[in-house]
C-alpha cells in the first residue's frame, strides 16, 4: 500500500465565488508538491491544449489573454474570442489597436525592422 499513486481529493463549493477564491490561493503551494485544479471533462481540456502555446505567447509578449470563466475552453485575447487553430500573429496583435494616426514614420520604420524578428520567433503555427 505504501507504494501506491497519491489519490485525488475532490471538493465542491456551493458559491462559484468561493471556488474562485481557493483556486486564487494556488500559487501557495508551489513548492510543496501539490497542485490544484478544476475537475473539467476531457473535451475540454482537449480544446485548452490545443490553445495553451497562443495563451503562452500571448502571456509572454504581455497581451492580455486568458480562458473564459463560465465557457473554459474559450481563450480571449484583448477581449475577443481567438479561434480554435489560428496561428497568432504578435506583430499584427500589437499594431491593430493603435489608431491610424499614432504610427508615425519613425514608429513604422520601427515596426519594419524588427518584423523578420517577430516573424521568425513569436508565431504560432
């Protein structure tokens, strides 16, 4: 019996508020071994492998990106549902939001030179 696989505990919580809550308090046992997660069906976890390397580039370039709460196989990036599949695009991501007019010459030449950079290491295929 000694050598058996640790068993799950599974818990429930009657408010959604209080699962938030203990989920939040996660980062604490970082160094302890443990790890917590939400019990969801496979199709779902599926569906959020196959997002997680967008997530991360996302995260890594800072764009604010994350899983929709009430729908967790949705990724929201800046606010709008990403696709399933598509690739993203860092470069276009930081320059669509900008109006029109706030890129200047200098911004745009900026911008050109250091596309073949974002091209070659930040997108997702």
């Amino acid at each position: 019996m000694k050598d058996a696989k640790p068993r799950p505990i599974i818990a429930r919580f009657l408010r959604y508020k209080d699962c938030e809550q203990i989920l939040s308090l996660g980062h604490r046992l970082k160094s302890t071994g443990y790890k917590m997660y939400q019990d969801l069906p496979y199709g779902i976890v599926e569906r959020r492998r196959k997002q997680m390397g967008t997530l991360k580039t996302a995260k890594r370039n800072e764009i604010p990106a994350s899983f929709s709460k009430s729908q967790p196989d949705k990724l929201y990036i800046r606010g709008k549902l990403w696709p399933i599949g598509k690739p993203l695009d860092v470069f276009q991501l930081l320059t669509c939001f900008l109006p029109q007019n706030a890129l200047t010459v200098a911004c745009q030449n900026l911008i050109n030179a250091t596309k073949p950079y974002f091209t070659e290491h930040l997108f997702i295929y």
